[in-house]
C-alpha cells in the first residue's frame, strides 16, 4: 500500500457505461492518503437522468471509499457539473464524505497551482503519477 497526503480523483462519471470502476478500485485497493479530493463528476447524474445505468462495480466503487473514511481518510466532494445536485447538500457529510461548496476557498485553494492538471485525475497509471506529485 502507497501512502501519499492528498491524491485528487476527477471525472469517473460513475452511472455511465464507459466508466472505468474496476480500475478506480483498482487504484484504490493499493493507493491510500490522508485526505481525498473527489473533484467533480464524480457521479454522472446527467446520464442517470436519461437511462438508469449503475452496475455492482459502481457500488463496490461507493463502498471502498467509504471503507477509507472509516480507516479514518478523510474524503471531500466538491461537486463538478455533471453531480450538480450534491450542491444542495454542500457542507453536510454522507457517511463521513464531506461535500463541499464549489469554490469554497477552504477546499478549491489548490486549484489554481495545480492548473488544469487536476482536471485530468482519472484512474490507472495518471492518477498514479498525478498522485505521487502529493506525497
């Protein structure tokens, strides 16, 4: 297990069929961190809006970052546009997941250093390197 202080993931858009979970589980299983940033669409409710798409993977997906905040990880979303709807329930905690306000300075501060390299934080071999530049 790798352990880094902050590892950002963007883009899953879980709900859809071209996501990649077992990779996301994948990453997971074998990377850990003090904090994780969940940085928008995490959740495509776009997709699962029109057609009703989630497949035990996405659940498993779900559950492992949910196991982390229990290990005592913390996990913050900051909803993007295709999770839109979480911004209703900014500054609440589901299961320990905090969701935070879209450009909350507390949580977005680290945006503008890391330029559009955050948006890019997917799974597999990326997310990898991207996270090794926290540690």
């Amino acid at each position: 297990m790798r352990q880094y202080r902050t590892i950002w993931i963007s883009d899953i858009h879980l709900g859809t069929r071209g996501c990649k979970a077992d990779f996301l589980i994948d990453f997971l299983r074998y990377n850990d961190a003090d904090t994780i940033y969940l940085v928008g669409d995490i959740i495509d409710g776009w997709r699962l809006k029109r057609s009703w798409y989630w497949p035990q993977t996405h659940n498993d997906v779900v559950q492992k970052v949910l196991r982390k905040v229990r290990k005592g990880t913390r996990v913050v979303y900051v909803p993007g546009n295709h999770d839109e709807w979480l911004r209703d329930y900014t500054l609440l905690q589901f299961g320990g997941v905090e969701v935070a306000q879209r450009g909350h300075p507390r949580y977005c501060r680290w945006t503008p250093a890391l330029g559009a390299a955050w948006r890019r934080v997917r799974c597999g071999r990326q997310a990898r390197a991207l996270a090794g530049a926290a540690r």
